[in-house]
C-alpha cells in the first residue's frame, strides 16, 4: 500500500462523516443540542476545571431566541410574526383572496 492510498483511504472517511454531521445537525437540531449538553455533562458539567471548561462551554446548549421556533435564521426574530400578519391576529390569521386571470 503507497503512501497515497493511506492517505485516500484515511481522507475519505472522514470527509464522509464530517458531510454526515453537518447534514445530521442541520435537519435534527434538537437532537444535536441534546447530544452536546450529554457530553458537556460527562465531561465533568459547571465544575469542569482546565481543557474540560473550555469543551463544557463550547459545548454548552445554545440559548433559543425568542419562542425557539427555529425560525430565527429565516429573519423573523419573534414569536408574532410566526402566528400573526399585518391585518390578522394570532387566533385569526388574515385571509389572502386569490384572483385568477386569463392570459390574452
């Protein structure tokens, strides 16, 4: 085995799993902020002294914004715009009449 197959065969694996991270946190968040206070907690929680508080806090869950509805990427930043527009209120949201018009 050249030094290149060592290579590819160490690379690729791990560009395979750094790809399926990447796709598992952006589709189940939730589950990656639980996975991330599990292991600040099994590296020794608030009373973590040294390299160990460092990784706790890096690894400390991220404060949701808001109503934590996930949206705050989107730019909505509140929990109103999720449940309200400019005419309707929360329990009534506002109704959009759609006009159907032939082409000439």
């Amino acid at each position: 085995m050249s030094l290149y197959h060592a290579v590819e065969t160490l690379l690729v694996p791990l560009i395979v799993l750094a790809c399926a991270v990447s796709v598992a946190s952006r589709y189940a968040p939730r589950t990656r902020e639980r996975i991330k206070a599990g292991l600040a907690a099994r590296l020794g929680g608030q009373g973590a002294i040294g390299w160990r508080a460092r990784m706790v806090r890096w690894l400390a869950p991220q404060v949701a914004a808001g109503c934590a509805s996930g949206c705050d990427d989107g730019g909505c930043n509140t929990c109103a715009s999720n449940t309200a527009t400019a005419t309707g209120t929360p329990d009534q949201p506002a109704e959009q009449v759609i006009q159907l018009v032939r082409k000439r």
